[in-house]
C-alpha cells in the first residue's frame, strides 16, 4: 500500500495554536436542543413538499 512515508515521530509534540492559552473556551454544546418540536399545518405533505419544491425553483431562477 503505497500512501507514503509515515513517521509517527512527526506526530509527537506538535504545537497547536488555540483559544485555550487565553482562557477562552469553545463550547461545542452551547446551542444544543433537547427539546421537542411540533408544527401544525392544514396542509397535506404532499402540498407541503410541492411548496418546497416551489421555492427551490425560485432560488435557482434567481442565480
């Protein structure tokens, strides 16, 4: 399996630059939902999807 060399060496103590040296945090969770969502429509799925096709094709025409 020719993919090149590997040298684990090369994997060992590299610096990475981040927020962290600063104080300051990423949260990947921040945002996260964990609730329920629910949408009451007369519409049928079938005119549901025929919208969204509808404003598919409107944003294409507009490019």
């Amino acid at each position: 399996m020719g993919f090149g060399s590997y040298d684990e060496s090369e994997q060992q103590n590299q610096a990475v630059d981040s927020d962290e040296e600063n104080g300051e945090e990423i949260n990947v969770h921040e945002n996260d939902y964990e609730g329920e969502m629910k949408v009451e429509s007369d519409m049928s799925t079938d005119d549901l999807l025929d919208r969204l096709n509808e404003m598919k094709n409107d944003s294409e025409e507009d490019r």
